[in-house]
C-alpha cells in the first residue's frame, strides 16, 4: 500500500496546522481582551467593548472557533489512518498513548500548577498556601487536575478518538472479517481499503454532511450548550470535531485527498468568507445580538441556535477542505527536477517543527506577556494583536532554542 509516509510529504499540510496553530494564540489573546470566551486571565470585560470592537471581537472568535480545531481533527484522522495501516494495532495504540499522553500528562500535572501559582493568579494562590501543599491537597486531592487540560484538551480528544478508531478497526478485523487478533491482520484490513480509490466526495455530498452535523450540534446543545464544559471538554463542538476526523480517515482509506485538494476546491475558502461572514453578521443581527440577547445562540430549542449550528458546521466542512486545498494550490517557486522530491522550504520547516511545542507552551507567554502589557495603552483590539503576536513569537523561540535543544522534549512536544 502506498501510504501518506510512502508519498512526498505533504508539505502543505503543515503549513495549514502551523497557520492554525497561529490562530490558537491569536484567538486566546482576543479572548483575553474582549471576555468573549474562556481563559486564564480576562482583561476587558465585553460590555465594557464599543460596538465596533465587540463586531470585530466577535467575528473573528466565532469564525475561527467555527473551524481551526476542526481542521487540525481533519488531518488528525487523515493520519492516524495512515499509522494504523502502517504500524497496526498494538503499535498505533503504544505510539497513540505516548505521542498524545505524554504532552498531556506533562502539562496537566507539571506546566499548569505551576503557570497558575507562579503567573496567572500568584496573588491569590500565595494567600491560600505553599506551591507543594495546595499542589498535593487541592490539585490533585480534589481533583481540579483533572479538568486542568489547558489547550491540550485537544490532545485528551485526539487519543479518545484514536483509540476508538482502532478499536472499530479491530472489530471489523475480528467479526468482518474473521481473522485472527493480530496488528498484522488489522493493518492489512485498513490497507486493502486504501489501495481502491474512491471518487472524493461530491458538493452534494459534503453539503448533507454539514446538514447532518448542524442537525447533530443543535441536538447536543439542547443539553450541552455552547459554554459548558465537563472536565474542559466543551461537547457542543464535538459533533464537527468528529466528522473532520472522520472525513480524514476517509480520505486517506478512499485514496481521495489529494484529488480533493485540486484547485476546484479552493472555491469552499471562497464560500466560507462570502457566505460565512455576511451569514454571521445577519444571523447576529436577526437573532438580537445587537440588543445584547445572546442566550439563544449557545443552546436550546430555538432558532438561533439551529441557525448557529448549520453556519458554524458549514463554516468548519468549507474551511477545513478550501484553505487547505488553496495552500495546496499556491505557487511554490521553482518545480523540482524530474525524480527529485518536492522540498520544503526553510521557515515553513521552522514553524512546522515548533507548531507542537507553541500549542502546548503559549499559555504561559501569553500570559506572562499579559501581566506585562498591563500599563500598556492600546484599545484592546490593537493590544490583543500586540500580545497575541509577541506570545506567538516568544513561544515560538522558546521552542526552537530550548525544546529542540532536549532530546525527550523534542520527541514529545
């Protein structure tokens, strides 16, 4: 079987997660100015915003939540069922839970307790106690840690998603197929759907999956709407999150990616900024957002919120396949001579080698840098982009000239 690893790599997915990844930072720093969202440390609180401010706040929140973690979910399936094919079972499993555990165990039992005590809230933790004896007797006795994933929530997500994924493979394999328990077995069941190539899925196709996950949004909403959050897992994006990854595993078992990547598909980018953004702009307007009714848009039986979930699933389907199929597309310079590989160029091969490492470390630059910009006098849009840049970067060298510098680091984050 020929295997994403067996083919050139594809250079511009890393480039697509790098930009994503960007984002991640960009969208805390803008939670952190405007108290739309979620974060350690809010700054502004939203009714203290002008309109203006709240619109742009507002927007870029909701249309880059709408899709950036979808798509990282998207290759995340697309490559999880090249490993499984490659590697089987036992093997995807043992690299699934160190590649993914690791980082994750990292951050929640060893970064955050001390990105809390020591950044975010020094004041108020000082008060209570020593770092070792709320560590041992708060943390982690009453189990605040364990809703203390931070960012890698997505990394928490991934390895549930995978090890699902393996397992329905190994059902099929057992009850399918009637082969024996072995990786072999499982492997060769994922690689001989691979090696049948399959028309990539049709406009119509695609447009009854953002049906169907907009459908699937709304229904989980009414129970778990936008802004709960059970052990940090926000349920109300799942039902996007496990499509893309889906679609992923699809793709590379259908032999369809790169055909859907062709430069037809670029007009999904297209569709998502002028259809998504006008979209969002009447949906706030005619749901009473601009009188400050909001409620309806997170959850329920009402319209907003069925309105919401069909423009947020169409949004995350359209940007997932459009901006990587325009990064796909786009003019790389020179052409390679014949039988040499296509290369990747210097500072996209930087920022892919960090990419991890910023996901993982930008909270605490984030934050140190927002305690430091306290006396700066910005309007909080120009201070988000201010903040959210310079964290990008800090995190960024922090991981070239230190991470990359340690061998298990390296590996692992």
């Amino acid at each position: 079987m020929k295997t994403a690893s067996s083919r050139d790599r594809l250079f511009y997915i890393d480039d697509v997660r790098s930009f994503a990844i960007f984002l991640v930072v960009i969208l805390h720093a803008s939670v952190t100015y405007s108290g739309l969202g979620g974060w350690y440390l809010i700054e502004n609180k939203s009714d203290s915003l002008d309109p203006l401010s709240m619109v742009a706040f507002g927007l870029f929140n909701s249309f880059t939540q709408a899709w950036f973690m979808g798509i990282l979910f998207f290759f995340a399936g697309f490559f999880a069922a090249d490993a499984l094919a490659r590697k089987g079972g036992a093997r995807f499993v043992k690299d699934r839970l160190l590649r993914l555990g690791i980082p994750l165990a990292g951050y929640v039992l060893v970064i955050n307790p001390l990105m809390m005590y020591f950044l975010a809230y020094p004041e108020e933790c000082r008060k209570a106690g020593g770092f070792f004896s709320l560590y041992v007797s708060r943390y982690l006795g009453s189990g605040m840690a364990l809703g203390s994933t931070g960012p890698l929530w997505f990394a928490e997500t991934l390895l549930g998603f995978s090890l699902a994924y393996a397992a329905v493979m190994k059902m099929l394999v057992i009850f399918g197929k009637g082969q024996a328990d072995s990786a072999v077995a499982m492997g060769t069941a994922v690689a001989s759907n691979a090696d049948e190539p399959k028309a990539p899925p049709s406009v119509p196709v695609l447009l009854g999956l953002v049906a169907l996950t907009a459908l699937t949004a709304f229904v989980v909403r009414i129970f778990y709407p936008i802004g709960f959050s059970w052990l940090n897992l926000q349920f109300c994006f799942f039902p996007s999150y496990i499509a893309l990854f889906v679609l992923g595993i699809r793709a590379l078992r259908g032999g369809w990616f790169s055909r859907i990547m062709g430069k037809g598909s670029v007009r999904w980018f297209w569709a998502a900024l002028g259809i998504g953004i006008p979209g969002w702009l009447a949906l706030m307007a005619l749901g009473g957002a601009l009188s400050g009714h909001l409620d309806g848009f997170w959850g329920g039986l009402t319209w907003q919120s069925a309105g919401y979930s069909l423009w947020e699933s169409f949004t995350a389907i359209a940007m997932s396949i459009g901006l990587t199929a325009l990064f796909a597309n786009r003019k790389q310079g020179a052409e390679p001579e014949p039988g040499q590989e296509s290369g990747q160029g210097a500072l996209s091969a930087f920022f892919a080698r960090n990419s991890f490492s910023v996901y993982v470390f930008h909270p605490v630059f984030l934050i140190g840098l927002t305690r430091l910009s306290r006396a700066l006098s910005l309007v909080p849009l120009a201070k988000a982009a201010v903040v959210g840049i310079s964290a990008f970067f800090a995190t960024i060298l922090f991981a070239e000239l230190v991470i990359r510098r340690v061998p298990f680091l390296r590996k692992y984050f």
